[in-house]
C-alpha cells in the first residue's frame, strides 16, 4: 500500500500523544482550564489514531491476507471510536441527553461496534480465541448500556460526568493495550524465551491488565461519585464544553 510506512508513523506518534495526554489529563484538577485543554489534546490524538488505524486494517484484510487480525483491528476501532466520542458528547451535550442520542454519531458508535462484537464474538467460539471471547464482551455490553440509555435516558442527575469519565477510562484501555502489547513486545519476547511463565499468560497480560485496571478504578470512581443507583448524586466538578 502507497504510504503505508508514513501511516504507521504518523499513527504510533498519535499513540505516543495519546498516552501522554491520557495521564496528564488525569492528574490534573477536573474541570480545570488544564484539564479540559489536555483532554482535547488526548481525544485529538485518539481521532488521528482511529484515522489512521482504518488504512492499517486494510493492508491487513487484503495485502497481508490476514483477516481475522483485520477483523479484530476494526473491532478495535468501533470500541476505541465509541468511547472518545461519547467522552466528548457527554460534555458537549450534557445539558440535552436527547439531542446525544439523536445524533447520527451516537448510532455510528453504537451499531459498528455491536456488529463487530458479534462477529469477534462468533469467531471466538468457532476457534477457541479467549482474546476475541473476552474483548467482545466490552463491545457487547456496552452497547447494550448505550441502548438501554436511549431508551430510558439518564437515571441520576450527574450522568454527564460519569459518562464522561467511564468513556475516557474505556479509551484509556486502547491507549494501553496498543502501548503493551506494541510497544513492549520486545519485553514479551524475551519473558518467552528466558522465562517458565506461561506462554497464554504472556500472550493475555498486555490485554487483560489495562482491562482489570480500569475496572478497577472505574469501580473506585463510582463508588466516590455515589455508584448505587438510589444514592443522592455528589456534586460533581463543572464540566464545561469547547464552545464556553
């Protein structure tokens, strides 16, 4: 494919971005100028790689002959796609729940990704992948969320910002996956080769732990923004859109 080392280029520079904004945006005061600025800065570069992760997944499909890698790297790219833009509608149209989910975005983030979870998903059972059965489980539950919202709409008054903030921890787990699996595989390899550590274990960890991790701290932020349902909402830090 014509470019193709310039894509690759220009999509691990959007990586490198991505993951550096991802935690400079977490540290700092929600809400805050720096915050919001470094948070346009994080989802400016989760755009470019969505962009330029499409041609990837072509050179994939039909020059490298590998289909069921492209299945899952397009699979990648509705779930990553999905949860930025519902990090940035969630601010942008935190006021109108309804206008969220008549947008033609919110159904090009939700039908892709259910459409290729199933498919992830068949092709699991049929080759006895763990990584297509576990990852398809994300795509499938979460637009099972996004379906039960446009129905029902909100169930408490601060939806926006835990929208918000679980959307950016879904597309923190890309940003990592990419980071461990990609970056690090030098690492892997060499456990492989010098180590007694299960080869499926080395195989999983760069997928399962960005996955656990953001469960986990997901858990942690629900818990501190009221997680049950029938709790009375705490305040939450004023999120504010691109426009104000």
């Amino acid at each position: 494919m014509p470019g193709y080392s310039l894509i690759v280029m220009l999509h691990v520079v959007a990586g490198v971005v991505a993951l550096a904004g991802f935690w400079a945006a977490a540290l700092m005061k929600k809400g805050s100028p720096r915050h919001r600025l470094l948070g346009k800065v994080y989802l400016g570069a989760m755009a470019a790689i969505v962009v330029t992760a499409v041609p990837i997944t072509v050179q994939f499909a039909f020059f490298r002959h590998q289909p069921l890698t492209a299945l899952f790297l397009a699979y990648l790219i509705a779930i990553t796609g999905n949860a930025s833009w519902l990090a940035w509608r969630a601010v942008t149209d935190k006021r109108d729940w309804k206008r969220m989910v008549a947008r033609v975005g919110w159904k090009l983030a939700l039908w892709p990704m259910v459409l290729l979870a199933g498919a992830v998903l068949v092709v699991g059972v049929q080759r006895g992948q763990m990584l297509f059965l576990g990852f398809s489980v994300i795509g499938l539950w979460a637009g099972w969320r996004m379906w039960n919202f446009s129905r029902r709409g909100p169930g408490r008054p601060d939806w926006a910002f835990r929208q918000h903030y679980q959307s950016m921890l879904g597309a923190g787990i890309a940003t990592h996956v990419a980071f461990l699996s990609i970056g690090m595989r030098p690492v892997w390899q060499w456990l492989q080769s010098h180590t007694r550590v299960p080869p499926l274990l080395i195989e999983l960890f760069p997928w399962a732990a960005p996955v656990l991790v953001a469960v986990l701290i997901g858990y942690g932020l629900n818990r501190k923004y009221g997680g049950r349902r029938g709790a009375r909402p705490t305040p939450s830090p004023r999120m504010q859109s691109p426009a104000e």
